[in-house]
C-alpha cells in the first residue's frame, strides 16, 4: 500500500511536469517548423497554457474539497 501511494505521488508531481515540459518544447518546435509568426506561436503556447491552468486548477479545487 505504501509504495502505491509513492508511486502515485512520484507519477503525479514528476511525471506530469515532465510531460507539460515535453509537450512544451514539442508546441514550440512545432511552432518554429511551420514558420508560426509570433500570433500563431502565442496561440499554440495559450492553447497549451490553458491546458496546464486546468490542471493545476483541478488539483488545487480538489485538494481544498478533500
């Protein structure tokens, strides 16, 4: 039971950081690949920062109901 919750606790604050942080380098290649302009860049990173604020949203509302 105790290395579940280590294992839960470990996926939920390294992994997930590490996916938004691969995620952000692949929107910013993505972004450079096809020549985005600035507008369009700001919309991919605003898209993927929306994202990111929904999560850590959720987190924060679920741990002050729980």
């Amino acid at each position: 039971m105790h290395a579940e919750r280590e294992l839960t606790w470990l996926g939920l604050h390294v992994g997930i950081p590490g996916l938004i942080l691969m995620m952000t380098f692949i929107v910013g290649d993505l972004a450079y690949r096809n020549k985005a302009g600035k507008f369009g860049t700001l919309v991919l990173f605003g898209a993927l920062g929306l994202g990111v604020f929904g999560f850590v949203l959720k987190t924060v509302i679920s741990h002050y109901l729980v």
